[in-house]
C-alpha cells in the first residue's frame, strides 16, 4: 500500500476521464477532502471477491435486506437466478425499491467490451459495523466501481476469464 496525495488521484483520474472512462464525480469531491489516500493492489481473486457491494433501490434484487453483499455473495445470486444485464436493463415488474433498468443498461457496454486495461481504480473505504456484521466475510466496502465491479465478478464466477490484480484507491477516513 502506497500513500498518495490528492493531486495524484486526480490526475490519475482526469487521465481516465480524458481516454473516455467513466470516473464519478462524487469520488473527485471526496479525494479533496480532509484525509488520506492509499493505493493498492488487489491480488488475488478473493480478495476482489470480498469486497463488500453496494445496498441501494437501483440494484436491491441482487441485494435482499438482511444478506450478505460481497461481491461473492452479489454474483452468485445474479447467476442462480439467471439474470443477464441485457435482461436487468428492461422492466421486469419489480417496484423501483427493488430494480432501476437504468442502472443496469450501463453495464451493458462494459460486459461487451469487457478489458483490464480499460477497468482503472475501484475506490474503497473501510466497512462500518452494519457493513461487517451482514457481510462478515467482507473485507473493505466499495464507494466506486459497482458497475465494473459487476460485470468483473459475473466474469469471473462463470469462468470466462482469469483473475488479474486491479488497483484500488483506499480513503481514510472513510468518506460519504
């Protein structure tokens, strides 16, 4: 793990944004704030696998209350039930508390042009306690990259590629 300073984030980022990936603009605020930056190497495929995913209305069907949400655990259940991210980018009936088609067609273009050298950072922070007691199995909570982190993990649990080390951008404290 290697200490950076803000203005390396960013131009590392903005680099990113310039080539045509997709950097949030939430993550550019946060790495300004008060704090430090980290990055490292996740290098093995479990320890990708352990990072703790999102809980929102946008993508809940893959996230029930109560279950745990590593990226395992996420894309296990995106496989047993079937799903495809052509399939989750229509209306499937499901309320909005539960499924945002929306969300998901932005997977699309990522799960067919799927490349490591196009993937970047996922940023990361430490998980709060509600975070470390659904997934106990979990080791830091990903606060950007679900959409990637999506389409890596759905790869990577049917067998279509090999698992290569990805950097990640570790926040401290933990921010949002």
């Amino acid at each position: 793990m290697r200490r950076i300073e803000p203005e390396e984030a960013k131009r590392v980022l903005l680099s990113w944004r310039e080539a045509g990936f997709h950097v949030d603009s939430r993550l550019m605020q946060e790495i300004g704030k008060q704090g430090q930056l980290y990055v490292l190497r996740l290098e093995d495929q479990e320890s990708y696998l352990s990072l703790i995913w999102q809980e929102s209305d946008p993508a809940r069907l893959l996230t029930p209350p109560g279950r745990p949400r590593t990226l395992r655990d996420v894309g296990k259940r995106f496989l047993e039930c079937g799903h495809s991210f052509e399939s989750l980018s229509r209306d499937l009936g499901h309320p909005r508390t539960q499924h945002h088609p929306e969300w998901f067609a932005k997977c699309l273009p990522i799960d067919a042009d799927f490349n490591y050298s196009k993937f970047g950072w996922v940023a990361i922070v430490s998980p709060n306690d509600s975070e470390r007691n659904q997934s106990p199995a979990g080791s830091f909570y990903l606060f950007d990259g679900m959409h990637k982190t999506l389409v890596l993990t759905k790869h990577l649990l049917k067998g279509e590629i090999t698992y290569q080390p990805i950097g990640a951008l570790f926040l401290v404290p933990r921010r949002g």
